[in-house]
C-alpha cells in the first residue's frame, strides 16, 4: 500500500512544483486507478514489474504502462500509453491485452518490439482510507484529502512470451485532491 500511495503522493507533490512557483496557490485532484504486478522466476532469476495507471484528464482517460525487467542477463524498460480498450480496471480486478507494437512508446530501453503483454489481477481483500493528511518541505505546504481503496490481488499472466512466475500484486483507486501553498519569505 504504502509504494502505491507514496507514488501518488509523490507524483501529485513534486511534478507541480514548477506550475506552483508561478502562483500562491495549486489545487490538483486525482480520480486514479492504478495496478502493480511483479514476478521474479526462480530459474533465471529475472524480475518482471508491470506497473498500470488510468488517470481521468479533461472527461477522457488516459491508459499508461510501464514493465522492467532485470536479471543475470540485463535489463529491459518499456514506458508507453495503451490503446483504448488494451486496459479493463475497476476497484476489484484489471485486465490488461495489448500486443507491444500498439503501444504508443514513451521511452524503451531494450524491450522487445513485438510480443503480447497478457496480465490478470483479482482483488482478495479491499481496504479503504479517507481522511486528509498535512505535509511541510520547507515554504511548501500541501494538504491532500481524499479517500482511497488499496487491495492486494492475485497476478496470473505473461509478458512479451515470459509467463508471470510466482506472480504477486496490488490495486488501488485514488479519489483525492491536492493544495499546494507556496509561500515566499
């Protein structure tokens, strides 16, 4: 939960710190989904991390993946936004089916250029947090309110032909809203 939330966090906190500079106030809110899977196989001692996020922009939402890979033979990343329809996600399961040559790239570095991203979640126990939280970083203050669901799920998939082993992984919701003060000495 904790990796998760702190993503969030971090994310919502430190991108908008230039945008925040530039006036007193910043008012941010998030209506997010996100799913985490990893898996390391035993044989080859290769972990495979497969991190989803829907984020709802402007009405529409926006789909991104991101898989790295890491092992005794090197290492593999992959960043890119999932064609609509590649992702089904709700509180309590995600469904991800997306061959690689329809992602819209971000940022690879050595991924494989073909092959079908193909992962499952279930969720096996929601927990549900609300509330507001206070953070200061020197003349920043920022006051997140919200509440959010986080589930550990049962994983079952394969990434670009490498079955998922031992498979293990989250999902959680985001509805908060982030205030963001900038105060100058």
């Amino acid at each position: 939960m904790k990796r998760i939330s702190g993503l969030v966090l971090m994310v919502s906190l430190f991108l908008p710190l230039s945008f925040a500079h530039a006036t007193d106030v910043t008012q941010l809110y998030t209506n997010n989904l996100f799913a985490f899977a990893t898996s390391t196989d035993p044989a080859t001692m290769t972990e495979t991390d497969v991190f989803l996020s829907r984020e709802k922009v402007k009405g529409a939402y926006v789909d991104t993946l991101v898989v790295m890979t890491s092992g005794p033979s090197g290492s593999s990343f992959l960043q890119g936004t999932l064609p609509k329809g590649a992702l089904q996600i709700s509180a309590t399961r995600a469904s991800l089916d997306v061959d690689v040559s329809e992602i819209a790239v971000i940022q690879s570095v050595d991924f494989p250029s073909d092959g079908v991203i193909s992962v499952d979640w279930k969720a096996t126990k929601v927990s549900r947090t609300s509330g507001s939280t206070k953070f200061q970083f020197g003349n920043v203050t920022a006051n997140i309110v919200g509440t959010s669901t986080f589930t550990d799920a049962v994983v079952s998939g394969s990434v670009a032909g490498t079955d998922l082993i031992n498979a293990s992984g989250d999902l959680n919701v985001a509805h908060e809203s982030v205030i963001i003060r900038v105060s100058t000495p």
